[in-house]
C-alpha cells in the first residue's frame, strides 16, 4: 500500500545551501558573542583588581590607625606603617595585652592581572609615581602589571 502524503526521497532533509546558509549564520553569531565573552572576563578581573587593592590599603590605613594610637608597637623611623605586607597577614601584637595578635589581611591576594601575589609597593618617603620600593615601610600598593585597562588608564596607576 502506498503512502498519499509521503514526500519525495530527493525533498527530505536539507539541502547543501541551506546547511552553508545556517552555519554561516552560527558563525557570524559566535563571533560577535567572543569579542563581548572577552571584554566580559577583562571587566571581571579589573574589578577583582580594584577590590583588592582597596582591601589591601584599607588594611595599610588601619595598621597606621592603630599604630597613631599606639595600640600596636612600630618601629621609629617606619612612620607607622606596616614593615611588609607579610606583617599585615601574620598580625602583630596588640600592646597591653600580652598573646593577643591582630591581623589586618587574611592573605595576600593574586594580582589578577599577573597571576601573581608580587604587588608593587611604594613607602611614604616615595613619589606617587615610584615603582621601585625603598624596603623600609608599606605605604601604597599596585599592580605591576604594563596592562592597559578598558578606560584607557594603566593598572599600575590604579
């Protein structure tokens, strides 16, 4: 018995055009969405960059607080500001209060832009701008990252 609707054998499926035609179309598509995925990623990590320096010099600002308050004890000539950013993790004493430490960082964050825990760090006695450290005191941090950021200004300015 013979089917009335069946099609044709040369009318099933698609043809070669409309294949090419779709996967033409995919493709312009996919390349329009991998530009956006990339700037995407970029804004992640410039975000995570900045939220990680301000964690980083908040946790510089408290230690100079504590230090002007002589709640913990500092070193004369360090101006009140931590030694290391290895002092900030490991804590220092609180003073009065023999075996009570505070720590100001939970750990020295990855620079998301290098992949590295290697930040830049300025002392007070530096120019804003320095981007070599004197080793004596932590008064600024930066990324030393050459990459420029989507606004067009350099990390390590940030």
């Amino acid at each position: 018995m013979k089917r009335e609707n069946a099609a044709p054998a040369s009318e099933i499926g698609f043809t070669l055009i409309e294949l090419v035609v779709t996967t033409a179309i995919l493709l312009i598509l996919a390349s329009a969405a991998l530009p956006i995925a990339r700037v995407a990623i970029q804004r992640r990590k410039e975000t995570e960059l900045r939220r990680d320096l301000l964690e980083m010099r908040n946790a510089i600002d408290r230690y100079k607080d504590m230090a002007d308050r002589n709640q913990i004890r500092v070193q004369a000539d360090t101006y009140g500001y931590p030694p290391s950013l290895e002092t900030l993790v490991e804590g220092v004493p609180i003073s009065g209060k023999p075996g009570v430490r505070i720590r100001f960082l939970r750990k020295i964050p990855v620079d998301p832009m290098t992949g590295q825990k290697d930040w830049g760090m300025r002392c007070v006695q530096d120019p804003p701008d320095a981007t070599s450290w004197c080793g004596d005191d932590v008064f600024d941090v930066y990324s030393p990252s050459t990459g420029t950021a989507l606004d067009g200004t350099r990390y390590s300015d940030w």
